[in-house]
C-alpha cells in the first residue's frame, strides 16, 4: 500500500499496523482450521472405533485435512 492507503488504513482501523492485523487474522484462520482438523479427527475415529467408518474413509479423512492445513499455510503463511 502507498502511504495514503496506509494512513487511512490506521485512521479507519484505530490506529493498527496493517502487517500485525494480518498476521493476527492468518494466525486465527490457521488456529480454527487446525481445530476443525482435531474436531473432525476425534469425530471420524468414534465412528471407526465403533465400526460405522471404514478404514477407507478414516484414511481419505486423514489425508484431505493434512492437504487443507498444507495448502492454506502455504496460500496464507508464505
């Protein structure tokens, strides 16, 4: 951002640095993603372990949710 953008970026925002928000919200979005990923694994092995999920779908699970924590670190976090 030029520094016009900037100063009405910290007028609008109450005076926070465009870099820390963020870092803050990237920080948030890959902390509730990677909750999402610990809810999903907890429900998905319920299933498995009282045999409504075969092994096939815990697996496909598994793999999905390491490509979505992977893709979104490397699309946000980079």
């Amino acid at each position: 951002m030029n520094d016009a953008q900037t100063s009405a970026f910290k007028a609008a925002s109450g005076n926070a640095d465009p870099a820390l928000l963020s870092s803050v919200f990237i920080g948030a979005l890959i902390a509730l993603l990677i909750l999402w990923v610990g809810w999903g694994f907890v429900h998905v092995y319920r299933g498995f372990a009282a045999g409504h999920i075969k092994e096939q779908a815990l697996v496909r699970f598994a793999i999905r949710s390491v490509l979505l924590i992977i893709i979104a670190i490397y699309l946000f976090a980079s």
